[in-house]
C-alpha cells in the first residue's frame, strides 16, 4: 500500500493535540492506538503505513473522524455522546467509516495510477 504523507502529517497533529492535553506522551499515545511507540513513529514520518487498528482506535477513542485522518475530508471530530447504546452504534459507523474511507483511498490510488 502506498503511505500518504497528508495522513501522516495528520496522524502527527492527532499526536500533538493529545500531548498538549496532557495525556502523555509518544508511548502512551502509541498505546492507545493499540500499537507500538516505534510504529507510531513511523506511521507519523509516513515510513509505514497508517493501520486500520490505529484509525479505529483513534476515531473511537479520541473521536477523530475516520474520513479525516484518512482522507482529509469531513468534520474532524465527532461531538461527544453519552448513552451507551448511541456509543455503541458510534462505534459500528466508524469501522463502516473506516472501510469507506480506505475504499475511496485505494480507488483514488488505482485512478491515479491507470492515468
């Protein structure tokens, strides 16, 4: 899969926004990602590729738009919902968001290279 520097960097901006609120640093973001410190790091200077584990974990864990950190397109945040049946089909819309957005990606990349 070809690595998206625009995804990347917007990987890198989810980092930054949770180390300046505090809650952590590199580790314990990689952590919340579900992936290792040094992976992380290579996810944000575009060497590896962006795992869907890492977009689920940060979309449903720091309600990050999946279709942004992907493709940079939507809102970036979701707004907050309490109610844990809400939470739960949040969750499910996020992996189908996921999956549509990696789809729209892959097609991008596929036009790109039939041109």
């Amino acid at each position: 899969m070809k690595i998206d520097l625009k995804a990347a960097k917007r990987l890198e901006l989810i980092y930054r926004d949770f180390k300046s609120a505090g809650k952590g640093a590199q580790k314990e973001f990689a952590e919340l990602c579900g992936t290792s410190q040094p992976s992380i790091s290579r996810m944000m200077k575009a060497t590896q590729p962006i795992t869907l584990e890492v977009i689920q974990n940060i979309s449903v864990k720091l309600k990050y738009h999946p279709d942004w950190i992907v493709n940079g397109t939507g809102p970036t945040k979701y707004q907050e919902d309490k109610s844990t049946l809400i939470t739960n089909i949040k969750n499910l819309q996020v992996e189908n968001l996921i999956l549509n957005a990696r789809l729209k990606h892959i097609e991008n990349e596929t036009k790109g290279t039939h041109n």
